[in-house]
C-alpha cells in the first residue's frame, strides 16, 4: 500500500525471499500500472538460489 499511494516519483523495491506469486500478484495487483511506470523493483524470489538472492539484496 505504501509504494502506490507515495508522492515519490520513483519507488524502489526489493522482494528477495518471497514466494514467486506474491511476487507477481504485488508487481500486478499492489503496484498497478500506475505504480510500475514509476517503480523499479528487484525480485529474487524463494526458488532461486541463495547467492542469486544475496546478489539481489546487494
């Protein structure tokens, strides 16, 4: 809820650790359309290795 009702004019957000369709349903249904033409976001979901998510939480 955060991340689409901001004044910022770009969000960053990382979900490292989530499980892939939280992921998706955030990205589609959190962040709307609206909220991804101003989003950068940086997903390493559960299922992919530990070093991948650690790369994606540096």
């Amino acid at each position: 809820m955060m991340a689409r009702y901001t004044r910022a004019d770009v969000i960053v957000v990382g979900l490292i650790g989530e499980r892939g369709r939280e992921v998706k349903d955030f990205i589609e249904n959190i962040l709307g359309a609206e909220g991804r033409a101003r989003s950068v976001v940086i997903a390493a979901p559960a299922d992919v290795s530990p070093l991948l998510r650690m790369q994606g939480a540096a």
